[in-house]
C-alpha cells in the first residue's frame, strides 16, 4: 500500500510503524516503543483539533499502539455504507497516509499540566532509594521536578500511566504483588508512574500518596477521568500548614 513500506498479512508496515486492519472502520497502529506511540498519539491530536483528521470518532492509545475506530465511509440514506460498495475504503486510504506522516518528537511542555499533591511517604520509598542510588530523603525531589504524561488509560477507571521517567530511574515490579493497595497510592512499576485510584490489588512500589484520590475518578464530572491520555502531570509536596498562633494569656 506504500511506497517504501511492506505489506504483511493484513497490514502494512513502513519506519517503524505497522498499521493492521481491526474491522471494517477501525486500524490499529503498532508502535516501535512506548516514546513513539505518545509521539503518534500526540500528533493525532494536533491532526484532529486543527480538522485534519475527519471521520475517526475514537482514538485509544495503548503501551505502543493506538487503536483508530469509526473510520466512516461515505453513507446512504440510512447511514450505512452498502455492502460491498467502498466499505473499508476509507480505513484502507487513511492506512496508507499514516505511513507517510512525519511525526514529531514529543513535546511534554504543550498545554498547562495538572497539579496533584502528594506526600512522599510509601513503604517501598527506601527501597526504591536503593535501586535509584540515593537516600530516601531525595528520591521526592528527583520524583516531582520530572515532567509526566499520561501515556495511555487501564487497569481501573482514572488510573493513567504515566510516562517521564530517565531510564535510569525505572524500578521492577515487587517480587510479591499486595492483595491490597489502598486508594490514593502513588507507585512506580518500569517506565511508569501511576495513583490507584480505588483500592485494589498491585505490585507496584509504593513512594507515596496522594492527598485526595477522590478527584482521579468522578462520574458525575465530565470527563469523568482527571487524567487522560496526553494530560500532562506535575506532582507537588503541599506546603506545610502552620499551627494557629496563640495570644499569650495576660
């Protein structure tokens, strides 16, 4: 289908992106890693907020792909496309031009980021010190002055991995999962920062928490995610509260 590319089964593949069909009026776009798939994702958006990107109702990026669904065709009278008359031609002409696009590198300073405190206290923030090098004391400081994005959504409703991290600073998962993290969880696992939004089970280190994790979910809120995919995240120690002054007794 491209010029350069190769056509696989089902797909077509070209500079690091292979592009398959997943159904009629959707594609799925595989990614080399993580880093490109937020680049793709990313220029999705530009694409689709400038108009540039008609007839895709849903975007939904993964660890490293992005699934593209509701890629119409032209319809008839009753809102569907004929069968056997263009259908999937749409899907089949915007593979081909995926190809093709220079994407550009990410940009983690596009738009203001959300603020989430956190207080910087887990049971795994010293061993997490260890694997970094560092005394416990300074794993908040290299933690919060890292610029985070939402890479893609899962796991629970409001969770977001996110994505910033310097390889460096990576940690495994803990050998054991708990059967119980509680809400509000501030954890690493990998390339990935993420807050529990509800409590559930995990294996991921826990550094820390976050003040109020009722905000991650709400369904009354619209959306009702405080963090989607490309939503930039800085996560920040609240200032301590001082003790009311008291008038010396006379």
């Amino acid at each position: 289908m491209e010029s350069g590319g190769t056509e696989g089964t089902g797909g077509t593949e070209a500079y690091g992106i292979r592009v398959l069909p997943a159904g009629p009026h959707a594609l799925l776009v595989e990614l080399a890693d993580g880093e490109r798939a937020e680049a793709f994702h990313a220029e999705l958006l530009r694409r689709r907020e400038r108009g540039a990107l008609p007839g895709v109702r849903e975007i939904v990026p993964g660890a490293r792909t992005v699934l593209l669904d509701g890629i119409e065709d032209g319809t008839g009278r009753e809102g569907r496309v004929p069968a056997g008359r263009g259908r999937g031609r749409a899907r089949d002409r915007l593979a081909c031009d995926l190809l093709s696009w220079p994407i550009p590198p990410l940009r983690r300073e596009e738009q203001d980021a959300v603020e989430i405190p956190v207080v910087y206290d887990g049971p795994d923030l010293e061993e997490v010190a260890a694997l970094w090098g560092v005394r416990a004391d300074e794993v908040p400081g290299l933690h919060s002055r890292t610029a985070f994005r939402v890479a893609f959504c899962g796991f629970a409703p409001g969770f977001g991995y996110l994505t910033g991290l310097p390889e460096r600073l990576y940690v495994p998962r803990r050998a054991t999962p708990r059967t119980r993290v509680p809400a509000g969880a501030l954890a690493l696992a990998g390339p990935y920062t993420g807050v529990y939004p509800r409590p559930s089970p995990g294996g991921w280190q826990l550094i820390g928490r976050m003040v109020d994790p009722a905000v991650l979910w709400d369904p009354r809120r619209e959306p009702a995610a405080l963090l989607g995919p490309g939503t930039r995240v800085r996560f920040v120690v609240p200032e301590p509260v001082p003790p009311p002054r008291t008038e010396p007794r006379r």
